[in-house]
C-alpha cells in the first residue's frame, strides 16, 4: 500500500526535529528560573569588575566560549587542567598561552556556588560570561540559552585537529570549517566580528604582514614595527585585531577589511574579491544589522553539541571533574 505523502511528510519533519533538536531541546532561556533565580546577577558583577580592570579581558572571556564549542561543543572542557586520565585543551596549539580567562571563571563560579551550590555548570558560565563582555564593550546583548552540563574529560588531540580556525585559512576553508558546526557563512562572517575587540600575538599575523600582497603598505609597516620578520623574535608582541577601536565592541573591523587592514590572513579573506565581499560591507555600512547577526549566531554557536540531561555532571570546580 503507497504511504500517504502528508504522512510522509509528518514522519520526516518528526525525525529531522529529533536530530537537529535533540542537541538543543533542553537548552532554555528560564533553565535556573527556579533552581538559580540569580544567576545572571551573580555573574554579571564579576564580569564588570574583571572588564573595568582590563578592557582586553572581554575580549579574552568571548573567545574563551568560543574556543571551547569548537571543541566538542559547549561543554566547558576547555577549563579543565591535565589529569592522569586526560590530556587537556589549554596547552593545545591554538590555546596555550593565547586563551585567557580561566580566573575570572573561577571568581564567577565561586560566587555563584555560594549562591547555588552544585546547580549551575562551568559551560553556562562561560557562556553568559561571553554575552556579559560584549554588552560591556558597546555591543549587542541577546538571551543567553542555559542547561548545559559540563564534560567530564577534554581532548587535546581535537582542539589540535585545525578544529578551531587557525589565522591562515582561505575564505573557502573558513566557510568549511564553520559549516562543520553546523554555521553559515554569514554567522561566520559575523562571528569573525567579534575581532573588532581583542588582541593578537606576532606569531598569528608575522606572515600577514610581511607576504601578503591584499595589505595596505603603511598599515603593514606599522605592525612591522612591533612583529619582526624573524621567527622567535618577538613571537608574543601583541596587536589589536582593529586598529580604530579595540576596546569597542562596533563594526569597525568591517570598515578595516574594506581598507585592506585586517590583521590575520584569515580576517582579510573575508574581503578579497569573493563570495562574502557584500556582506562586509553590508556590515560597514550598517552596525545594527552587524550586531542582530552577531547576536543570532552566538545563540547557535551556544547549541553546539551541549550535554543535557544526565549526561556529563555540574562541576564543583571548572577546572576539575568532580
């Protein structure tokens, strides 16, 4: 007997809610309404504090949620230090002494266990972190979704895998990599703004500045300046990722990438003659649609791969299992 195609059609919108929504189904803006009311407010505080001493230190606390999605997803287990077990994250290629934050985590995760002890995990802190830093700096705010559940292993081999970008990829390689998340190319392209804040050591621009011909001539000497040609001279100088306002969260990496003054490789193959050229400019052009995309696409970022449930376990600790 031939199936009935609105049944069909029934059966596979049901399957495919089971698979795309499964990672995020218990994810929710109200998760500690009731276990946790002060959450926020709890973390909040000490996200200002941190900020107000160090501007950078919004910067560092965004790209901490970052680098720890991209790793088997948004499960905290970029906070935890090596074991006899496991290898951790924050001495892989890509992290080590490059991702700051894990103090002012741990300031936050103190206060809140006085508060809700053994309630609420290191991944959602983080998580809130990230959105509490960008607001701080002039940037958009958004819902921050919340009932992930922390790893209780990490993998050094993944966050080595070129599974977080690293400042040498092409725009094609971009676009794969964040599609492997489950990412467009725009949430790509937007999420890359958050380089409008935040620092950058010589070592990830060093062959920017002095290879690439997309690059204006004077913005390249005054990096030089600071970034030898030479390997190991001068590794861990540090240049802000955009040049106008680098404790402003705006859309003036946008404007840079059009004057062909992005610092890394890969900020400026956002703007080199392909695919993603118009909404670079679209973005210059108009910070309010920068900043509702950019607040869309952390609230993806945020679904991937969380552990819900009984899975992993609400650490005591974000540095270690419990």
């Amino acid at each position: 007997m031939a199936s009935h195609p609105i049944l069909v059609l029934v059966a596979i919108a049901f399957l495919t809610t089971l698979a795309w929504g499964s990672a995020s189904a218990k994810l929710s803006t109200n998760f500690y309404s009731k276990s946790c009311p002060s959450v926020l407010s709890t973390v909040k505080p000490v996200v200002a504090s941190a900020v107000s001493k160090e501007r950078r230190m919004g910067a560092s606390l965004l790209r901490l949620f970052f680098h720890d999605c991209f790793v088997n997803g948004c499960d905290g287990s970029i906070l935890l230090d090596d074991t006899s077990s496991f290898r951790g994250e924050k001495t892989a290629g890509p992290n080590n002494n490059s991702v700051r934050g894990y103090n002012v985590i741990d300031r936050i995760k103190s206060k809140v266990e006085s508060a809700c002890p053994g309630v609420v995990s290191c991944a959602d802190i983080v998580a809130i972190a990230a959105r509490d830093s960008v607001v701080l700096l002039g940037g958009p705010s958004w819902e921050v979704k919340l009932g992930r559940r922390d790893a209780r292993t990490a993998s050094f081999s993944v966050a080595n895998s070129g599974a977080l970008p690293p400042p040498t990829l092409t725009l094609a390689s971009l676009i794969s990599n964040f599609k492997a998340q489950g990412l467009s190319t725009r949430d790509m392209v937007a999420l890359s703004g958050s380089h409008t804040i935040g620092q950058s050591r010589c070592t990830s621009f060093r062959s920017r500045i002095y290879n690439d011909s997309n690059i204006d001539s004077s913005f390249a000497k005054t990096r030089q300046r600071k970034c030898p040609r030479t390997v190991g001279s001068g590794d861990s100088n540090l240049a802000p990722l955009d040049l106008q306002s680098p404790t402003a969260f705006d859309n003036a990496y946008f404007k840079n990438l059009i004057s062909n003054k992005g610092l890394l490789h890969s900020d400026q193959e956002l703007f080199n003659g392909g695919s993603t050229d118009s909404l670079v400019k679209t973005y210059s052009n108009n910070p309010k649609t920068f900043n509702s995309d950019f607040a869309s696409a952390m609230i993806k970022m945020g679904d991937i791969k969380p552990l819900t449930g009984s899975k992993g376990e609400i650490r005591k600790i974000c540095s270690k299992i419990n």
